[in-house]
C-alpha cells in the first residue's frame, strides 16, 4: 500500500507552479520581525513591502524561525490523513528552523522525517522536489531521503550580495568590513558550503563578480552534469535576464528557474542580490 505522505517546507523555499497545484504540501512561515513587531513570511508581509521599508525608512528588520509549538500544531493536524511527514528545510547552519522541526516530530506521534537541504531559497524546493521524485519512483522514505544527501551535497550556490548596508544592519557585516567595502566598492560573493556561508571573493566592480560566478559555472559544467539551474533575484524577476541569456549561450538545453530569495533571505542580502544555483549531477 502506498503511504500516504504530507510534505512540509519552510517560507524560505519557493512554491512553483507544480508545487502549488499540490494539495498536500505545508508551508511553516519563518518569522520577520519589524518594529519589535513579528509578522508570518509570505503571509503578513510580503518582499515588495519588506524593500520598501528597509529602503525607504530605513527600518532594522531581523529574523527568526518558526516556534516549535507551530510545528507541533501542523503535525498533529496532520495525524489523521497521513501515514508519514517528511519536512525539508533551510540550512540547520543558518537558522534553528531544523532544530525546532525535529524537537516538535519528538512530540507527535505521526512519523516526521526531518530533512536538511543544507541549502535555501528555490535549491531547497529542488531538494524537495528531487526526494519527491525518488518516491515516485518506488523507493522506500529511507532510501530517498539517503540518496538525497548525496542530491544535496552536489549543490554549487553563489550569490553576488546587493547591498553591503542591509548586510550591516542586519549584524553579518561588521562596521569595519562595511566601511571598507564602501570605500574600495568591493563586492562579495558568498557561497553556501556544507549549509555554512563562506566568503569567496571581495570583487572590486559588478561586472568582474558575474565574470567570476560564471566562470564557476562554465568549470562546473566542463566536468560534470547540470540539468538545471536556478536564478535568484531579490525584488525583480527582470533582474535574471542577463544572466539568463549568459546560461542560453553556454548550452541553450539547460532548464532555468528563476525564484525570488523572499522576505527572511532579502533581509540580510538586500533587494539587488543576485545569485545562481546548480546540482552537479552523475
């Protein structure tokens, strides 16, 4: 008999349009927090009023993960209709999102399969995705969600940070590296690690950072297999079209997604990041 399965994923993954035609997906907001005022990601406050705010106003915006007793509450409203929950989240390193999600399956009594994509944004919905497509395909929760480790620690993410002074003022950039990074027009692209956030590289002009990120692509794709890809941008989708066009020249078969990092991302990053994600797969 198949299992009846709920999939659980937090506010900062990206519901595409599959995605959203399927009724037993579950999004847990993360939480922004505003004027000491706490408002559900996606649901209170959406990214197009967040850059308003932090751009116009000025206003310090920070962030924080969904509370146990909200996972506690979703996977019990769950016990009756599903077999099993598998809950697929952010990097464990950069929030206590997977933390809070584990500590909840502990205090219900519905299976919860709790899943470290080590990654965030639409990378994380690729990991869903990818361990959907693993059941589908026959296998056992236990041996999709094993091979999806190995899924996960292919990823190659790297985003070029649009603003140093939203990355200032939400505490990941000290005064010091601020001032510099102003004063020289450095900018940083980040990658994602094993879930951690690295510094890569401190380019001195925009042009000379995308030159960069894409000749870690076209290395990427030299030696091994990308299928697809995925674009993130932070207040506009029109963001994407160079980069999009840059990917097309490379190999026009390559499948590109582009998704919005989101309101709990964008805090940190600010409304001009840009970044680009793969899987290298066998």
């Amino acid at each position: 008999m198949t299992k009846r399965i709920a999939w659980v994923m937090d506010s900062t993954g990206y519901l595409d349009e599959e995605l959203q035609k399927n009724d037993d997906i579950y999004i847990v907001p993360m939480v922004v927090i505003l004027k000491g005022k706490e408002y559900r990601d996606g649901i209170d406050i959406v990214p197009k009023e967040l850059y308003r705010l932090m751009e116009e106003e000025k206003v310090v915006v920070t962030t924080s993960q969904p509370s146990i007793g909200i996972f506690v509450e979703l996977y019990q409203s769950l016990e009756e209709r599903y077999d099993c929950v598998i809950s697929v989240h952010l990097s464990g390193s950069l929030s206590g999102t997977v933390a809070a999600s584990r500590q909840a399956a502990e205090m219900v009594s519905i299976p919860v399969h709790v899943f470290d994509s080590l990654v965030i944004s639409y990378p994380l919905t690729m990991v869903l995705k990818k361990i959907m497509s693993y059941i589908d395909s026959g296998m056992e929760v236990g041996e999709a969600l094993k091979k999806a480790e190995k899924y996960r620690e292919s990823n190659e993410t790297y985003v070029l940070i649009g603003s140093l002074e939203q990355l200032h003022r939400s505490g990941r950039l000290s005064g010091t590296q601020y001032l510099l990074g102003s004063m020289l027009n450095f900018k940083p692209i980040i990658s994602i690690e094993n879930g951690i956030l690295a510094t890569i590289a401190k380019v001195r002009s925009e042009k000379k950072a995308e030159a960069r990120i894409f000749d870690l692509f076209k290395k990427a794709y030299n030696s091994k297999k990308i299928k697809e890809c995925c674009l993130l941008f932070g207040a506009s989708p029109t963001q994407t079209d160079k980069w999009r066009d840059v990917i097309h020249e490379i190999d026009s078969s390559i499948i590109i997604h582009a998704s919005p990092i989101g309101s709990s991302v964008g805090v940190h990053a600010g409304p001009k990041t840009l970044g680009l994600s793969w899987f290298n797969e066998e």
